[in-house]
C-alpha cells in the first residue's frame, strides 16, 4: 500500500513489523513475510544508519527496534497504522499480537 511513499513493499512491512511486536531480527522477519533475508538486512540497515531504528546484540543475534527519539516516529506511527485499515485480510490479520514464548503454566486465561 505504501509501496509508492516507501520505496519498497520489504520497507513498508519491516516497519510494520517492528512497530507492531516492538523488536526483531533480519532472519525472524524474514520468515514471517516470506521476503528474501537480503532485502530485509538492507532495510535494517538503512533504518539503523538513518536514525530510525537501533540495534542490539542478544548472542550472536542482532536485535532491531524503532528509536523512541525518532523525530517522526508520532507520524510514522499513524501513518502506518492507517495504512493497516486498508491492507487485505490475510496480511491484518498477520499483525494482530501473537505470542512468541509459551504462557507460563500457571498463569490463568
């Protein structure tokens, strides 16, 4: 949807990505839309260079996520979730939270 602002449909969703679940790395995001590993390091990249998003290690993994100081993030963020009211079904639906560790035992529903 925002290809045309963006540049790239692989831009548009890493950020989505990263906005909707806070943080994740090339690889993770990669998977999860079925986008060459590649374009998306690229994206990470460019981000990381431009300010947008930061990094850290975890292991041998680099972890991505927005930067809260980003002078247009309050932006960004509505621009992109507007965007999501428009995208079809099977991609809205890929963004709704989901849990990426199991609910401790425990813990009632």
């Amino acid at each position: 949807m925002l290809e045309v602002i963006f540049g790239t449909k692989a831009r548009e969703l890493t950020l989505q990505y990263l906005l909707t679940f806070k943080e994740g790395y090339a690889r993770e995001i990669s998977k999860y839309f079925d986008i060459s590993l590649p374009s998306i390091q690229n994206q990470l990249k460019n981000f990381e260079e431009g300010g947008l998003a930061l990094s850290k290690m975890q292991g041998r993994t680099k972890i991505y996520f927005i930067n809260p100081r980003y002078a247009f993030l309050d932006e960004l963020t509505a621009l992109l979730n507007k965007a999501k009211q428009y995208y079809k079904p099977e991609l809205k639906n890929k963004f709704e939270m989901q849990r990426k560790r199991p609910r401790r035992p425990e813990k009632p529903l």
